[in-house]
C-alpha cells in the first residue's frame, strides 16, 4: 500500500460527499518527509465554499478526521485546500 492510502481515501469519500461535482475532485499526496504527508485538494470552484464552510468548520473537521487516518498509517497527515 502506498504511503497515505488511507488519509486519501478517507479525505476523497468525505469531500465528494459534500460537493455537487465529486468528479472533479482530485486528491493528490505529497510526502513533506519520512513521516508526514499533505492530502492536497482541489474540486471545482463552485464546490470550494461547501467545502471550506462557514468558518472553516468544515474544513477543520476534514482536517481533524485525515490526522486520524494519518496516525493509522503511522504518519503526520494535514490537508490543503488548492484553487
């Protein structure tokens, strides 16, 4: 399994749950060292404010549940959200 299988899946269900447009999701990681990875994500415009939501919370809980994911792993996971 490659590393952050499991935080992309994770954050790839969750966001194409919210948007209108779950086709145009993709999910890129990239490794920032031995341990830690970014889940970069980028959906279409229209979509981006569902996703970010009122005041970050959405966006903060995508967050919150891709650590998780992450430390199943045995990694430092983090999320960005990319126009």
């Amino acid at each position: 399994m490659a590393k952050g299988e499991i935080v992309k899946s994770v954050v790839g269900y969750l966001v194409g749950e919210i948007v209108d447009n779950p086709d145009q999701v993709t999910i890129d990681i990239v490794e920032e060292g031995d341990d830690e990875i970014v889940a970069e994500v980028r959906c279409a415009k229209p979509d981006m404010g569902r996703v970010i939501g009122r005041r970050g919370r959405v966006a903060r809980a995508i967050r919150t549940l891709a650590q998780a994911a992450g430390e199943e792993e045995g990694l430092t996971a983090s999320v960005e959200f990319v126009d």
